[in-house]
C-alpha cells in the first residue's frame, strides 16, 4: 500500500486537468496585458477596473440581496412545508406531496426557467427583480425541505407527547420543542438556498428580462463577447469566496453541496432505496 | 389541530403556482403556433421535420458521448481515491471546483482553447501545429465532459466506499484474480453509483445551452440550446415548449432506464 | 510431521506499533476439526487471514503441505473462507454464489450444476438454488457460505466466527451440523469464536490464545481439566482458583490445610495456584467435608442451584449443587484429589508438557 504506483499519476493527471482551468484563470487576472494568451507582466489593474466598476457592483449587491431575500423566505417556506408533511397522516398523501417537492429538484434548469418564463407572462407579471426573486424562492424551498424533514422525522415521538403532557399549547410545543431541536436542518436549509440563487445562471437567464441581472447573467454575456479579463478578476475574488464558504462549512461540521451535487445525492438515493 | 392544515398554505401555495401551474403551462403551450392558435403543428412539425428529429437525435449522441467519457475518466479515479489514505480529504478536493460558478469555468476555456491560446502554444511546441479548436465539436465535449466529472466521481466513490471489504477477500478467496474480482463483484456492486452518475450527467448534458453557445458557438445544437433559441431568441414558444416536452420525456425515460432493475437491494448488514 | 498442511514458525504480525501476533508457532495436521478460541483481540481472526492470504505476516514462515505461501495470492491458495458476515454476493442468487469458484476455474457448466446441487444437498437447501439472497434468513445464508466454500473442495476450510450472529438455538443445531459435516467430509477446518462452550462441543483440538500468544493447545478435554494457566482456566468454563502452596509432590496446601493431590514436579513451598471446577465439589454437613465455607449467595437455574460462598480464609468458592441451602449457613465441601488441579505460575506450555512426563 505504501509503495508509490504509477495509478498515482493518473490520479494526479485527473486533478491537474481539474484545477488547471481555475489556475489559469486566476492567473491571467493579473495580466497586465488584456489576453488570455500573453503574460505581459504582473499588474492589479483589472481589479481596479473591477472596483471601479459601478454596474458591477450594483449587479453583485443585487445578486446578493436576491439571495438573501430569496433564502429566508424559502426556509421559512420551506420549513413549514416540511411541518405540513410531517403531520400529514395519510402516506398517499404524504408521497404525492415529497413526488411534487422532487419535480424542480429534477426537472433540468432550462425547462424551469422556460415554464417559470411562461407563467410569469400568462399572468402579466413583468419581468425583473420580481420575478427572479419568486424563482429564486421557487427552486430554493424543495431543498429546504429535504434538509428539514429528516430532522423532523428523528425526533422522538415521545418528545412531543411529553411537551403536551407537561400542558405546552400547540403553539408553545412548536416553538419550544419542535422548532429549537431542527434548528441545524433549517440553518443548513438556509445556507443551501443561498449557494443555489448565488450559482443560478439558466433559470436566471429566461426570466430575468431587460433591465435586470445578477452575476451569472452578467458573466454570461461579457464572456459572449470573449476575453475581458475583469471577469478574470472577478473570478478570482469568486473563488476566495467560495473557499472560504468551504472552509467555513467544512469546519461548521455542516458538509454543504452545490445544487448539481444535491440532485446527484438524491439520484443516488432513489437508486438505492 | 386546525393548525396543521394553516402550516401547508404558503407550501401549497408554491406547489400550485410554481410546480403544477407552470409544468402545465408548458404542457398548454406546447399546443399553440407563434401566432396564438391552437394547433397540433408544433408537434407534428417536430416529428416529420427532419432538422429537429436530426438535432434531438445530435443531443442524445453528444450526451451519450459526454456521459461515457465522464464515466471512463470518473470510475478509475474513484477507485484510486478509495485507495488514499486522506479519502474524504482528496474527494473534498474533486468537490471543490463544483462550486466554482459554471460559467467562470467554461470561460476559462474560452481563453484555454484560442487560436493564440495554452493550448495551442502546447500543440505548436510538440510540433502539431496550431488548430482551431474553439467552435468545434471535441471543445464542446471536452468542456462539458470537465464540468461534469465530479457530478460522476462523487456517487462511483460513495458505492465503492459502502462496498464491503469482505467481498472483495470473499472473491479472492473463492480463486478471482483482481481483474475477474473487479468484473464479477465490484463492478456489479457499484452499478448503483453508475446509474446515478449517468442520471446526473445525461439529463444536463441534454439541457446545458451556455456551455453550447460559449464553447460549441453555433454549431452544436442540444435540446437545452434550441429551447433557448426558441423561447428567448425566436420568439416561438410553442415550439420550445415542444422541445420541452421532449426534454421532459426523455428525463423520465433515462431516469426509467437506470433505475434499480432487480429490485435486490439485497445489501447484507 | 508428515500430516501437517498447515505450519506456522515465529510468525509475528503488527500494525503500525501494536503487535497483534507474538511468535505463534503452530502445525495443523490434515483432516481435523481445530478451534483457535480466545476473546476479542486475541489476534484469532489474524491467524484465519494470514492462512487465506488477506494479510502479511511482519516476519516468519506460514507452510502450506510444507511450502512457504507467505507471497502467494488468496485466490491461488487451496483454502477457502466462511465469513463472519457471510460476504455472500448480492447481486448473485443462491445458486451462482455456490458457483462462483467454479466458474472462476472454467470448469464445465454441467459439472458446476452437479457440484452445486451436491453442495446444496449437504446443507440442506436443495430447492433454494433460484432464491435471492436478500430472501434467506440469516441461518440459510449461513449454509449459503458454507456451501459457496465447501464445492470447492479446500483442503483447509477456515471458518470465521460464522455462527456469532445466530441466536441460540440455531447455533447449536448449527454446531452439530458444522462437526457432523468435517467428518463426512474430511477436511480440515479451522474455526474461530470465543464461545469456550462451542469449542469445546466441537472441536478435536482447541488452541487457547490471548493478547496475540497461544496460551495451550490440546484435545477440550485435556484444556479442561488441565488449563496451563489462571486465564485458561477462568475462560474454559467455570473455576474455583485459590491461592496455595506446593508442601512436596502430591501435597499442597491452602485454606490452611494439607490436601494430597496428583500433581507434582514443583519446586518444595513453591506458590502455586489450586483449581477446583464448581460440579467436582459436594456439599455436606460442616465438618465431614475436607474445607468448611459460609454460604453467601444461591441462585436457582433449574437444573441446579449456583452457590457462592467464602472459606475461612475469604477465598471465594463457586458450587453447583443439586441440594438447596441457606444464605449464611455454614456447610463443608467435600471433593477428591483427582479433583485438584495445580497451576504454576509463568509456566509455558512446553514447560507444562516436559513436567507432566516426569512423572505421568
């Protein structure tokens, strides 16, 4: 085992081919050149232009609140549905209900975004922040769901009973007693949503209309352009971020995944089940 | 215990607006021409029409192709990482570049694959000589094959990790070499992990229309890049929505076809 | 010896620091039933997957038929393995478990149907060959390994604490069938468990090991009425051990008397220690016994009562007894000097052996 295999060097080929792109994006952000191609020397310029940037920044403080805005309301949503589910008796319904909580958490981005695109016209509703944030919140809640509802299904039965028979109301045995013992689902709830309305590009891109974009729309249509290594930049700061996301999480203890890695967790368990 | 039912508005609420209303609407719209009218002809148009027949037809082979070149990079990089010692640690690093915002790394490539670019520099170095690799059909694959392989290492490694060791003794013990040992016992064992792998790769292999238009530019055409076009750029709804429809079939016959087919799940524990 | 198939010589194995196997040596002679017996951690289970080749000794020879197999594969070797957790494939029903190895060998398809059905005959699950394995109890599924091992026809079967997840009753029909199967077959098996009970049922020869060591070796019968040690007696069933003191051979004396015994080759007024079995001692009324002792608690378990009591020296003494007493009654103990069992302190088991024939 502790000798060194040439399987290693496949392993370190795969990880290369990995990280190479991200490198070399980093790289180039520090170009004082403007390609993709040349190194002309080392240079912060095109963080300066990044900073400097007035639609930049107002398209990342959108980006941001959309997330924010679009998160907390899907947890609230999202546990609450998650309640609803738990107290539903009947197991047909209670299945109907988790098969319709699944359909966004499977259906692909572009016919999200597509039918979204539809139903927001259908009713007149224009298109904008509005109607990125109602997505935003729409494709967040199945995810709040799934992280909420274990933790509810693992508290002991007795435990509610217990609160009731101490004289706790309804109310009271929510909020004491249910509520404070699935606080880790619905904190991991609220951070999933997050990453996944920070990371949307498609279903964005269909409903978002003129005036409006978040980040991934906007690097969408400046990379449509081609080289413009202020994305580079951008890209760099992006991936601190994400890092340190990772990181935090990582260290929290609440191992996090991206939207993709979720569906592909979900597949994983239906295959298994 | 009236309170049960005011828990479900805002969760039923969603459900009807945002899961049954539009996947309906797309239903709806999939029955209507450009100009408003009610008609069978998108479908009918996409059946006897040979250019969508041709695309659909294109799309799958590419997501086949994406698919198996994922899964030929992705299973024996997951059996080497079982293999670590750090294993959680290195798959966390496979995980990693999956937080990377899609597009920041298809346009890495953007970069990568000029005519100017690392790569042709390489090409010209070992002296092949520089080639257009931008716009064509190869980049397209590579790209969307890169941006998909965590997506299939992740659920091959989580089967192989569940594997229990003893199978593989029971094998050795049984006579199996390590390649008879991998044919009839890990690689069955593991099916599941595939099978996910590829539900989790093919369906978005159909749909990503930005890794299409950045890299593929206006040669490769997927479902994803038509409904797109048709929607956002055409104007033509009711067909999109068609293709839609499609997509939609085609997600439920992959997600058929890789189901667990023995309904074993005869995991001894 | 010319019968050995199996030959340990100072086989040591460690993990990083830890040593798991101290200088085991031992010889397996072909067509017997042996038991490597000892507790958890023992390094039982390490002996089994050094001989199926799913671990390396550190240092030392393992012989198969006389042939170093230290380097050779678990699929080359000629033993094969029952599983603690059975290892039966999942994704195979009953019948292409069973075939497995004999397909791996490329052996004709209606010879590997004739050897499984035979294989599934002698374990009792002939109609079970379409069955999958999710749908077997855990006692079938058990039988699907042993059967899966045995049409190979192994010349050293290992068993690995196979009946530990059974429950009781089960396993001792199992224990009788496993016994009956060795000798119909004429294999040898090696078995592993903890359970002194079962390998005492069905063994012809039982190694006792603790913390990496074998501690004694020999026939259940020999292990039982003369362990070498205080571990070895206090593991095979159940004993009173008390300290004493080795007056001259044949007598020794504890609980402040003389008592003659058939042990001897001590060293005159060498501390030793005396082992009495619960079911060799009687009770009888004070004083017409050899030791008097005060009752301290009965239990009752139907077939007879389990006594404790103390002597006058506060050694703690275990009977089984047919006759009922009272908690705080003072009753004497009566047993012969067969009875008696003298245990040196830090003797070996060659030491043990060369005594014995000075004066056996």
């Amino acid at each position: 085992m502790k000798k060194w295999h040439i399987s290693n060097l496949y392993l370190i080929f795969v990880f290369l081919v990995l990280y190479l792109p991200i490198i070399y994006l980093i790289f180039y952000s520090f170009n004082a050149g403007d390609t993709m191609d040349h190194f002309s020397g080392f240079s912060w310029r095109h963080y300066g232009t990044l900073l400097s940037d007035s639609r930049m920044i107002s398209i990342v403080l959108n980006t941001l609140i959309i997330a924010l805005l679009s998160s907390l309301i899907a947890t609230i949503v999202g546990t609450l549905g998650a309640l609803g589910i738990y107290s539903t008796k009947k197991a047909a319904v209670k299945n109907g209900l988790l098969s319709l909580n699944n359909v966004l958490m499977v259906s692909p981005d572009v016919i999200i975004g597509a039918s979204f695109l539809i139903f927001f016209t259908f009713l007149g509703f224009s298109l904008g922040f509005g109607s990125v944030l109602l997505s935003h919140i729409a494709f967040s809640i199945p995810i709040v769901v799934l992280m909420v509802l274990p933790k509810i299904n693992e508290l002991p039965a007795t435990m509610v009973d217990a609160a009731y028979d101490l004289g706790a109301t309804t109310w009271q045995t929510l909020t004491k007693v249910i509520l404070p013992a699935i606080t880790p689902g619905i904190f991991a709830g609220f951070f999933m949503a997050f990453t996944y309305s920070l990371d949307d590009f498609a279903v964005t891109f269909f409903v978002t209309g003129n005036g409006f974009s978040t980040l991934s729309v906007e690097i969408y249509s400046r990379a449509r352009q081609g080289v413009d290594l202020e994305v580079n930049a951008l890209s760099t700061l992006m991936f601190i971020v994400s890092l340190l996301l990772v990181v935090g999480y990582y260290l929290l203890g609440r191992y996090n995944q991206s939207r993709r890695m979720q569906r592909v967790k979900a597949a994983e368990a239906k295959i298994n089940q | 215990m009236h309170k049960k039912t005011t828990y479900l508005i805002p969760y039923m609420l969603w459900i009807g607006l945002f899961v049954i209303a539009p996947m309906a609407l797309i239903l709806y719209q999939s029955f209507f021409n450009i100009s408003g009218h009610f008609t069978m002809g998108n479908y009918e148009q996409y059946l006897t029409n040979g250019v969508y027949l041709k695309m659909t037809f294109n799309s799958i082979l590419y997501a086949l192709i994406i698919t198996m070149s994922t899964l030929l990079i992705s299973y024996p990089t997951a059996l080497l990482l079982n293999r670590l010692k750090n294993k959680q640690f290195w798959l966390l690093l496979v995980i990693l570049p999956t937080w990377i915002n899609l597009l920041l790394k298809t346009y890495a490539f953007i970069g990568l694959f000029s005519q100017n670019g690392s790569v042709n520099d390489f090409l010209r170095f070992v002296g092949v000589g520089s080639h257009q690799i931008l716009f064509t059909d190869a980049s397209f694959i590579f790209v969307a094959a890169y941006i998909e392989i965590p997506f299939m290492i992740l659920p091959i490694f989580n089967s192989l990790a569940e594997l229990n060791p003893s199978m593989i003794n029971a094998s050795r013990d049984l006579g199996a070499n390590s390649w008879q040992t991998f044919r009839r016992v890990i690689l069955p064992l593991t099916m599941p992990g595939v099978k996910a792998g590829f539900q989790a790769i093919f369906i978005p292999s159909l749909s990503l229309f930005m890794i299409t238009r950045l890299i593929g530019g206006n040669r490769v055409i997927t479902l994803g890049t038509a409904i797109e076009e048709h929607f956002l750029v055409t104007q033509n709804w009711g067909m999109g929505s068609t293709i839609g429809v499609v997509l939609i079939l085609a997600m439920f016959v992959v997600m058929y076809l890789t189901r667990d087919r023995k309904a074993k799940g005869g995991r001894i524990q | 010896m010319a019968n050995s198939v199996i030959e340990f010589r100072q086989v040591n194995k460690s993990f990083d620091e830890t040593k798991v196997l101290d200088e085991i040596d031992f010889e397996i002679e072909a067509g017997k039933f042996y038991t490597l017996l000892g507790p958890s951690g023992c390094g039982k289970t390490t002996i089994l997957r050094l001989i199926a080749g799913f671990a390396d000794a550190t240092s030392g020879d393992i012989l198969f038929e006389g042939q170093k197999i230290n380097e050779l594969p678990a699929n080359e070797r000629q033993v094969n393995t029952v599983f603690q957790d059975y290892a039966l494939f999942p994704h195979l029903n009953v019948f292409e478990n069973v075939a497995f190895g004999l397909e791996i060998r490329k052996i004709s398809k209606t010879e590997i149907k004739t050897a499984v059905n035979e294989a599934l005959k002698l374990v009792h699950l002939s109609d079970y060959g379409n069955r999958e394995i999710s749908e077997l109890s855990g006692g079938q599924q058990q039988r699907v390994a042993i059967a899966r091992a045995i049409v190979n026809e192994p010349k050293v079967l290992l068993l690995d604490e196979p009946l530990s997840a059974l429950d009781h009753k089960l396993r001792k029909e199992m224990q009788g069938e496993l016994r009956d199967l060795q000798r119909r077959l004429g294999i040898t098996f090696i078995f592993v468990t903890h359970d002194q009970e079962e390998a005492l049922a069905m063994s012809d020869q039982i190694f006792v090991m603790n913390a990496g060591k074998i501690l004694q070796s020999g026939s259940p019968v020999d292990i039982y009425d003369e362990p070498i040690n205080h571990f070895v007696a206090d593991f095979i069933g159940e004993s009173n051990i008390v300290p004493g003191k080795m007056q001259r051979d044949y007598v020794v004396n504890f609980d402040g008397q003389d008592f003659s015994c058939v042990d001897a080759g001590m060293k005159p007024n060498e501390a030793v220690e005396v082992v009495i079995r619960p079911e060799d001692l009687d009770i009888v009324a004070v004083d017409t016994g050899q030791v008097n002792v005060t009752v301290d608690t009965q239990l009752f378990r139907g077939v007879d009562y389990q006594i404790s009591a103390h002597d006058k020296m506060n050694n703690e003494w275990k009977i089984n007894s047919i006759h009922k007493t009272s908690v705080g009654q003072i009753v004497g103990l009566a047993f012969e000097p067969e009875d008696i069992h003298i245990m040196r302190y830090h003797e070996t088991e060659d030491d043990f052996d060369a005594r014995l024939e000075t004066y056996e």
